[in-house]
C-alpha cells in the first residue's frame, strides 16, 4: 500500500507499506496520533501522551511517535508548560 500526495509541485510518496497488514497499522494508529498532536499543539500533554500511547500500542516502533512522547514526559516532568505555550522546540545547542 502506498500513500502518495499530491503537491503544488509533484507528488510525494508519504506511506509505503511493504504489505497491506502493516498498512493497516499504520492507518489504525492515524487517528490516535492525530489527536495526540492536536493535544500538543493546544498544550494538553497529558492528553497528548494518552494519545501518543495508543498509537504505540498499536504501532511500537513508531520513532516518531516515540519521540513525542518523550518530549511529553521532559516538558511534564520539568513544569515547562506554561500559559503562553507554542508547541515549538527551541533548540539551543548545535
């Protein structure tokens, strides 16, 4: 199964799915990470991280997802969630 975009300039292959079973996962795990990063962008992580770890449920090797949750627990566990939160990562080390 594969997924392909169409864009302004071409299309673009998103999801190549060696057989249609780890396709179906991957479909499976759409709406829980959707709603995962929904969550985040809105600042709920807790919320977010339930979500993000319905997906792994369905899908462990998800790095992506993985690394959402992971930034979830830092930010929770650092208190760094605040009223003026935007969802963007400042990078401060090269």
């Amino acid at each position: 199964m594969t997924l392909v975009v169409r864009g302004l300039h071409g299309n673009f292959r998103v999801i190549d799915a060696e057989d249609a079973e780890h396709g179906q996962v991957i479909l499976k795990a759409l709406e829980p990470f959707q709603s995962g990063r929904a969550a985040w962008n809105e600042g709920d992580l807790n919320l977010a991280q339930t979500h993000f770890a319905e997906v792994l449920a369905v899908n462990p090797h998800d790095a992506l997802t993985k690394m959402y949750l992971g930034r979830c627990w830092g930010h929770l566990a650092s208190g760094d969630v605040n009223g003026a939160w935007t969802s963007v990562l400042k990078m401060t080390l090269k």
